[in-house]
C-alpha cells in the first residue's frame, strides 16, 4: 500500500500515482457546514467521480466508496441527494468491482469542531452504542478492517452495496480468521 498526497482540483495530473494499482479506496468527505454548498459537493462528488474515473482509466479493477447510510436522490437534504449521485456514477463507470460502503455515525475523534455530531455521538456513545452498535454507529477501526478484507475477498464481481450490518459482519470475519491464525501459530 502507498499513500501519496494530491491535488484534487488537479486531479489528471496524477495519472502516474493511480497506474497500476488494482484496488483503490476512496474515504473523501465534508460537512456543508464545514465547506458550503459548494464546497460540500466539490468535495463529496466532484473529487470522488474524479478520483474513480482516473482510477478506472489507469486499470483499478476494485474501486472502495466510502458513502453513507440514507443515500437517497430525492431527499429533501443535501448530503444523501450528492452521496447517491455520487454512487450512481460511479456505478455507470462499470468497474469489474465496486464496493460501497454505507456506515452509519462513524465514531471518529476530529480535529475540527463539530458540535453537532460531537453532541450526537457523545449520546450515542453512551446508550444506544452499548446496546446495539451496528444500528447506529460505526467506529473507524471496524470500517477499516471490513475494507481490507473485503479487498482481499475475490470471488465477488460487480457492484455490491454493504450497509451497517454488513461492515460488522465483515470486520467480525476478518477478526476471526486472525484469532484462528494466531491460535495456530500457537500451537507450533
């Protein structure tokens, strides 16, 4: 795995960054409280149709989407109306796989200020999270690990949408297979 750094708003120029590599893994977002309107759908559609077209160019066969819970084009708010565009397109480009991840609140640490969503998950840290995680939440550390495995998983083709469920179910597996591999380990 490589980390580059890069230029969205000159996002062509870095066709030599994305060829070659198989699988790539868009997490791009913001807050229209944070960026605008404008800024927001810059960020959530512009970069990340920009960032899978170049990719699909330069050979990606498994393209990763971060979204989000609630996608929905006709809803009367921003954030899911852009977050299904933006799966939409990226649908069309017709990778051999797309994997669109839909977590719920993702419980994250932020630099920034967000009140709102820090209110939110402060509360939601403290009662509905004990009791049922998958139904409200997301931690970072659970989303990152149902991705890499689900790269890894090569018997899937075409595109394939994993809710809440779906990413603890994953991140569950891959802690399973790595708890059986240590036990194993083990016990040579």
């Amino acid at each position: 795995m490589e980390q580059r750094e890069i230029d969205f708003d000159k996002i062509n120029d870095y066709a030599e960054a994305f060829r070659g590599a198989d699988v790539h893994f868009c997490c791009l977002g913001t807050t229209r409280g944070k960026a605008g309107v404008e800024g927001f759908r810059r960020v959530d559609f512009d970069y990340v149709v920009g960032v899978a077209r170049l990719a699909k160019q330069e050979g990606c066969k498994h393209f990763h989407l971060v979204s989000s819970q609630g996608t929905n084009e006709n809803s009367f708010f921003l954030y899911p109306q852009v977050k299904d565009q933006a799966e939409a397109a990226l649908t069309k480009m017709s990778f051999e796989r797309l994997s669109i991840y839909r977590p719920a609140v993702l419980m994250v640490d932020r630099v920034e200020s967000r009140p709102l969503e820090n209110l939110l998950r402060t509360i939601l840290s403290y009662t509905v999270q004990r009791i049922a995680p998958e139904w409200v939440t997301t931690p970072i550390d659970v989303l990152a690990r149902a991705m890499c495995f689900n790269s890894f998983t090569k018997d899937r083709v075409g595109v394939e949408i994993l809710d809440n469920h779906a990413i603890f179910r994953l991140s569950e597996q891959q802690s399973s297979s790595q708890n059986e591999q240590s036990k194993a380990t083990n016990e040579l």
